[in-house]
C-alpha cells in the first residue's frame, strides 16, 4: 500500500444489508467487483514473472541476508537443476524439513518449476511425526539441513525416525524399510553423514542438467497441478496431508494482496511466520506478486522483528498469532522504535486476549488494523477485513469473504442456513479449496460435500454486513499458540505408556498461548504413573506444543449417555488452577 491512506469506497461499494439467512458472496463487496479479473499462474512463474519485471528489486530479506529477485529466482532454478539430477520429476513428493531460512524459500520455488508436489515438514516435529510424515506423504526425495535452530538437530531426528538410515550403501537410492517410496534425503550444508547426499554432492548433480531442461518441464505444469501438501492436524491421532494446487494458493494470495490489502510494488510485507504452515506461504506469495519484499526470519525474535520492522519501513505486517503479538508489544525496544512507516496489520484483534490491541494502536496510530478467518483446507485466508471499514468494525470482526469465495452459517446437524447473527457450522466453497486429504478418501468425503462446500468444524456467526465472527470449534481441536493440535494425537500417545488405560485432552486457557493442553488420565488396574513422569514420555514423542502441561488422574469420568463430558472435565480444572476465562 502507498504511504497516503486510500479515500473510502463510494456509498454505492458498501456492503449491503441483508434479509436473506447468509449473505451472497456478491455483497461482500468493498472490492468493485465488476472491475476485477481473475489472474493465475503457477507458483513458480509467479516468481519469475517478478523477476523479468524488476529483477534489481529487493525480493527477500532475513536478519542476516537478502535477495534480488534476480539472485532468488536464479538460485531457485540452480536447485531445480539438482532436484531433477536426483530424478525428480512432476507429481513426485519433495520434502523439506527445515527452520525457515534463504534456501527453505529457493527450494520451494525449484520443487515448484519441477512441477513436484512441495511437503513442508513442521520444524517442531519429533521422530516418530516426521517418520510418519515421510511415510505417509510418499515423499521421494527430502531437503533437511545440518544447521541447528532453537536447539532442533533434524539429522537426529531424521536417524531416529529411519533406523536403518546409517547403514545404507547407496545414498542415491535409498531402500529404507520405514519409506519405501523414498529415494534420498540431501543434507543442506557443510557436513556429511551416512545415508544423506551431502549439499556438494547436490549441487554437482545439478551442473550437469542444462538450465533448458527446468523450463521445459516449469512450461507443462498447469495450474491445476496439485503444487503443496500441508499437514495439519484434525481430530483423528495423525495429522492429514492437504492437497493445494497452483491455482488455489495463488488466486488467494492475489485475492488477498491486491485486491483486499491493496499492496503495490512499493510495499515491503513482514511476516515471521514458518515457511511450513499455511499463513506464511500465502502472504509471500501475495507480496511476490506485486513485486513488493518479502522480511521473515529464521525464528521468531520480538527484538530483531522490531529493527526489522523500523530498518526497512515495512508498510505492511503478518504476525496474525497471539504469541508473536504479546512478543513484539512487551519487548522492551517496542516503544523505542519507530514503527509509524506501517500501513496495514493482520492483527486478529477479534480473537486476541484483552490488553493487546491497546498498545500496539497507540504505536502505530497510522496503520489499519485488520483480522482474518482461514485454514489450511482453503489456501490460507477465507475472510478478512478491509481497509474500507470502519476501524471499529476491523478489530472487532475477522472480515468478509475474498472476492470469489462463499461462506455459510448452518446447523451441523440438519445443514440448514442459520440466519445472520445465530451461531453454527462455517462452509465455505470456492476456488481456494484444497482437493482433498492424500490417502485418505474417508475424511476427504466427510470434509467435502457433493455441492463442494467444506464443512470446517469451526463454529461462526455473519452479521448483516457479511462479516465473519469466529466463536470455537465444534471439532474436538485445540489452538496452542496459533497451531492447531488434535486432542486425539495426544491422547494416543498418552495411552502408549504402559500404565495408562486411557487419556482425555482438553483444552485450558492459557495468557501467552491462548489454550494449551491439559490430560485426564484413568491408569491400568494395579498400574501406578506420576504427572512428571506422563509429561516426561510425552516430551519423547511429540513436539512441544503439544505436551500437556497438567495431568490429572482420575478414576471415574463424566458421562452422557454415552460419551464422556470432557467439558466437566475442564470447568473443574479451570476452577482449581484459578484461570479466568
């Protein structure tokens, strides 16, 4: 967005008040509707288009580098070049395990030119959920790196996971027992190690693939290609990998940056986000398509984001979550740094704790603070505000829908529309709907109806403006710090100790995180266990977000007629440990 806040919207361009029981994408409209035209591309021409426009523009910034579009897109084909030495070829599974970093951004764009599926693997997994990703994703060929962020060894990791890993002959065709599909894992960096191609050894195996032969095969990929696979977590024990094509990422990305946030070539986007979840991608990309620059960051530090953000004058910013929120306003540079250059926030004050929205208003009095409601299954954002708002209206609700995109209020039980302002399911149908759960046809039916609406699980309103406003989750999920985390993961991990007959995860509220997990546990008979020591075998297996912080042990549950209240269960927690709600 430019440095001069834009006019409103004419009278004739706000949204209408509705009598229907949901409002018609159509009177969503801040946008002018009838002027937008729909624009796509492929991932990896949304960059190289950037490129060929202004190759001399700052692209990518981190703390300690940065790019030209120019330096970026050449160093994504130079990796392209080696991922298809390794044989990789479109519609192969790639992953990448690891922090966000300069060649986590140029192997996402190479796997993207290759017409290959890209699998982020979330940086905070243990063993056993990397393994089951590899596994599960079918990945044919997997990027890690020796290098050691917030104490994470991926090549420990990695061994852990794949057992027979150190004893393979052949590192350029893998037979792991573990990952059948597997051919080679590439170890980004200066070291080696038994089973991995090291970095040297990639980049050779590309010096002898022509640059010619990327292009070639960048020029077949269409838009409706599947181009990413996420996983996120649902209510199942596994995280489920969601199935995103070209066309869906992109035209949210476009929706969202040029057509809602308005951002121009002229604009710099900061997000500190992991290149692995969904709301990192989706802002890179949109600010990538304006050719404006992206600023992230390997890991999340309030200080270093604060010179950042005054450094390079960001004009719009992404932190979205309550943690890096809480992070940034109570460092203490916040109030030293000049942040008056921003011009846009995705703040999510609608869903943030009170005391947060205060502080970072009264610093940066010129921005327009906005919200936004989304997930995984639909590329990113599915509302969000708009700079045409009333501001009282933008930190109190989380948007309308992007231009393009449906949403409706019903009741899970019969389906039917609720009227405006009554709570029930949120559906939403358009082009940025994912294509599906890999592997699992099941839950793919149970998410996506014949009509092609998803049915996310989340409980929401819409108000007679059309504005989104977020209330829980019907699904039995939790929002630690803006992850989602399934009770049913933790709880199947609980009830592999030997002493446990069975576990139940709830949610409690949390000042930093929001909620964070909290476990009932009903032991074998004769079995004895401590609190320390279940938390202690949860800290084994799964990352950290997802360990509970209190167990209890109980004896007899709360019961319906036939499932146990897990609310009962977390009224009288809440009550003993003295949280407000």
């Amino acid at each position: 967005m430019s440095a001069k806040p834009r006019a409103a919207a004419p009278d004739t361009a706000k949204p209408l008040v509705s009598t229907s029981p949901t409002v018609p994408f159509e009177a969503y409209a801040g946008e002018d509707l009838g002027r937008l035209r729909i624009s796509v591309t492929t991932m990896g021409d949304l960059l190289l288009t950037a490129a060929d426009r202004d190759p001399d523009k700052l692209a990518l910034v981190f703390p300690e580098s940065r790019y030209t579009y120019a330096e970026l897109a050449e160093r994504a084909i130079r990796r392209a070049r080696s991922l298809i030495a390794l044989g990789v070829k479109p519609r192969d599974h790639v992953g990448i395990l690891m922090h966000t970093c300069p060649e986590f951004v140029e192997l996402y764009f190479a796997i993207a030119m290759c017409g290959a599926v890209i699998v982020p693997i979330n940086a905070r997994y243990r063993s056993a959920e990397i393994g089951y990703v590899i596994e599960n994703g079918d990945l044919v060929t997997l990027i890690t790196t020796d290098s050691i962020a917030e104490q994470v060894n991926f090549v420990e990791r990695l061994e852990q996971a794949l057992p027979d890993l150190a004893a393979q002959k052949n590192p350029h065709k893998l037979t792991v027992a573990a990952a059948p599909k597997l051919r080679n894992i590439v170890l980004c960096g200066r070291s080696t190690r038994p089973g991995f191609l090291s970095e040297a050894e990639f980049v050779a195996a590309g010096e002898d693939v022509p640059e010619q032969k990327v292009h070639e095969t960048r020029l077949r990929v269409r838009v409706r290609d599947v181009a990413l696979m996420l996983y996120t977590s649902g209510t199942t024990a596994n995280p489920k990998g969601c199935l995103i094509t070209h066309e869906a990422q992109v035209r949210n990305s476009i929706a969202l940056g040029r057509h809602r946030y308005r951002l121009t070539h002229r604009d710099s986007l900061w997000s500190p986000l992991p290149m692995f979840h969904i709301a990192a991608v989706l802002p890179m990309l949109a600010i990538f398509d304006v050719g404006g620059t992206y600023l992230t960051m390997g890991y999340f530090d309030a200080g270093v984001a604060l010179k950042m953000l005054e450094e390079y004058k960001v004009t719009a910013a992404y932190p979205s979550f309550v943690t890096i929120m809480q992070g940034l306003i109570y460092h203490p540079d916040f109030p030293k740094r000049d942040l008056t250059s921003l011009r846009l926030m995705n703040s999510n004050f609608a869903v943030q704790p009170p005391g947060v929205a205060e502080p970072i208003m009264a610093a940066m009095p010129e921005a327009i603070q906005v919200g936004s409601f989304g997930m995984t299954e639909a590329s990113g954002t599915v509302c969000t505000g708009s700079p045409d708002e009333a501001e009282t209206r933008r930190i109190s609700r989380l948007g309308r829908p992007l231009p393009g995109l449906e949403v409706r209020i019903v009741d899970p039980e019969t389906n039917h529309d609720l009227h405006n302002g009554l709570r029930g399911e949120v559906l939403v149908r358009g082009y940025s709907l994912f294509e599906g759960y890999y592997r699992d046809a099941a839950k793919t039916k149970q998410a996506l109806d014949e009509d092609g609406w998803f049915h996310t699980g989340d409980i929401g309103s819409l108000d007679d403006d059309g504005t989104i406003l977020f209330h829980g989750r019907f699904k039995d999920m939790l929002k630690v710090g803006g992850e989602n985390v399934a009770a049913a993961e933790i709880e199947a991990h609980l009830q592999r100790h030997p002493a446990v007959k069975l576990a139940q995860v709830v949610g409690i509220p949390n000042a930093k995180y929001v909620e964070v997990p909290a476990a009932f546990v009903e032991l074998q008979p004769g079995a004895t266990a401590t609190e320390e020591e279940l938390i202690a075998h949860c800290k084994r297996e799964i990352s950290s977000f997802k360990v509970p912080r209190h167990v209890r042990f109980v004896t007899e549950w709360p019961m319906s007629s036939s499932k146990i209240q897990k609310f009962r269960l977390r009224t009288g927690l809440v009550k003993e440990l003295g949280l407000e709600e």
